[in-house]
C-alpha cells in the first residue's frame, strides 16, 4: 500500500468515525434519562457450588431496554456510564435493587443466597463507598453477608487508595471478589495482602480448557493459588459438562456459566433456581 491509498482510506473512514462520535452522544443524551424513565432491569445468573451442585450465589447483570433500539448490551453502554459518570447513579441503582429483590426472597423463605454486584471504578473510588452502602444495606435490612461486590483488577492499581475502600468494606461485612481475576495487571506481591475473599477466573482462559493446553495451565494454577491463599474460587463462563469435569478435577469451588443458566429475569430465576428453607415438621 502506498501512501495514495491510505489517503483514500482515511477519507472512507471518516465520515463513519463522525457517526460513531454522534450515536456515543445520542446514546449518553439517552442514557442521561433511562433512569428516571425506567428503562433498566436486572437479569440473574447462578453461581453454583461445585460439590453440592447447589445454588449457593448470583450474579446481577445490567440491562438496558431502550425505547428505539431495543435491548443495549453493557458492553456498549457502560463504558460511556463510566466516562460520564452516569454510571454513580446507575451502580446505586443496581445495588439498590439487586439487594432489594435478595431481601424479598429471603422474606418469602427461601433458603439464603449471596448476591454479587459489579461495581466500577468511579464508584468504587467515591470516599464514601462503604458509608453509603451501609446506609442502603440498613435501610433494606439486609445482611451484608449476603451480598458480594465484584471489582476487577485494574481499579487496584493505587494501592493505598485500593486496601483503605477494601477495609472500610471488609468492615462492614460485604464479600469481595476480583471479577475478570487473570486478565488485569495486579501483582501478587500485594494481591497477598488484599483483604479480599474470591477469585473468579476470567471467561477467555475458562472458554477453550480443554482446546488450549496453556488455558488448562493457568486454570489450574489459579485455582491452586486461591487454595493456598485461602480464597474462594469461581470459574467464569462455564459453558460445557468437559470444562465443568477439569475444573472439578482442580477442585475449583464454583462456576458460573450458560451450563447452568444465562442471566435470567427475577420470576425465572425464583422458579428455577431458588430452593425453599427446609423446615422440621410440628
Ligand atoms: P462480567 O461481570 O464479567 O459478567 C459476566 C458476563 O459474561 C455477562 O455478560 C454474562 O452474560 C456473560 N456470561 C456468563 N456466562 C457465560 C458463558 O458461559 N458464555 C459466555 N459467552 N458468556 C457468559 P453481560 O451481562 O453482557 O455483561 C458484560 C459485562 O458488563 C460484565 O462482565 C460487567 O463487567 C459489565 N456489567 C454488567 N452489569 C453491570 C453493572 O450492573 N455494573 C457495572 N459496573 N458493570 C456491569
Ligand atoms: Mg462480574
Ligand atoms: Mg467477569
Ligand atoms: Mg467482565
């Protein structure tokens, strides 16, 4: 290629590079009001334990249904939440009715399970993340040991910053998980110290174990690191009875993936997943 045909490519690229700058826009404008118009809903994923085959957990993953454009994938509307900001709000939002509908389960007598929370790094880095939670925990009424915040390993990169929000977390009695755990750059020279309780293994190096010798490697080496460490772990993205046998084979605690369930709405989830509280006959 020369530097003619370049040119040429740069001047067809263009006027699509505008269009992408003008949809980010429109969609941050309609993003701005899906709150308050009520465009979000939660979906649930389980998160089952591997020797019991229980439901001991579940994910609570964004969705947005937007008027014209039906349902937006997190992947397209996160990022532009967390650069402006939307996605303060937007996290309290989740939190507030992830907890919300756990505390309801729990009234209708169900047997307990931990909800786990994708917080970001803007809210992640609020001074008063955990004053904050606390309050909407109380208001609730719900234990805090029944609910999980997953963070990933690139909101950690300041230390001092990262332990102080950790502990003040820790204190309150949430769980804390580093969601994506593989794909960051945290070092483990202070991921030892971290108080945290669980890794989950990124979905890239869970997807093709059985395919990717590599894969199976850092899998394995994971796994055995979080036992040492004293960890909890959770396999991502679990999609097949072959990955689930390897992972039981690691001894690998949980997993979490389309085996069991793609994320599902609230009633779907109560049907399938949720078991009652076993109660002694009178
Ligand atoms: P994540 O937290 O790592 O969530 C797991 C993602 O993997 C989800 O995508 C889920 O649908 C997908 N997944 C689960 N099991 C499988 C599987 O077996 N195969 C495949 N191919 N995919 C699987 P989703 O719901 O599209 O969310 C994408 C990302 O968006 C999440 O990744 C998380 O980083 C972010 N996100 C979602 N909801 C929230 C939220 O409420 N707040 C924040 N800050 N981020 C969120
Ligand atoms: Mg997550
Ligand atoms: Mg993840
Ligand atoms: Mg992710």
């Amino acid at each position: 290629h020369n530097a003619k045909d370049q040119n040429v490519e740069i001047r067809r690229y263009t006027p699509a590079m505008q269009m992408k700058a003008k949809e980010r826009l429109k969609l941050e404008n309609d993003l701005r009001r899906a709150l308050e118009r009520g465009e979000f809903y939660l979906v649930y994923q389980p998160q089952v334990q591997l020797d019991s085959g229980e439901t001991v957990g579940m994910e609570a993953l964004l969705r947005w249904n937007h008027p014209k454009r039906g349902l937006v994938s997190p992947a397209d509307f996160i990022p532009i939440a967390e650069e402006s900001g939307l996605i303060v709000p937007i996290g309290e939002w989740v939190l507030r009715t992830a907890c919300l509908q756990n505390k309801e389960w729990q009234m209708k007598g169900y047997r307990p399970i931990c909800v786990s929370i994708n917080l970001s790094i803007r809210q992640f880095l609020q001074p008063n993340l955990a004053g904050k939670i606390g309050a909407i925990l109380d208001e609730i009424g719900l234990d805090p040991c029944y609910v999980d915040l997953e963070i990933t390993e690139s909101m950690t990169l300041d230390k001092e910053t990262t332990f102080e929000q950790l502990n003040r977390l820790k204190e309150l009695g949430v769980f804390i998980s580093i969601d994506d755990f593989g794909t960051g750059y945290s070092s483990l020279h202070y991921l030892k110290d971290m108080p945290i309780d669980r890794l989950k293994i990124d979905r890239s190096f869970v997807s093709d174990v059985l395919e990717d010798s590599n894969n199976a490697a850092i899998v394995s080496t994971i796994t055995s690191m979080a036992h040492h460490l004293k960890l909890k772990v959770t396999a991502e993205g679990v999609e097949n009875v072959e990955q689930l046998e390897f992972l039981r084979q690691q001894h690998c605690h949980e997993a979490q993936g389309f085996l069991f369930s793609k994320p599902i709405q609230a009633a779907e989830f109560e049907l399938s997943f949720l078991k009652p509280l076993l109660r002694l006959h009178s």
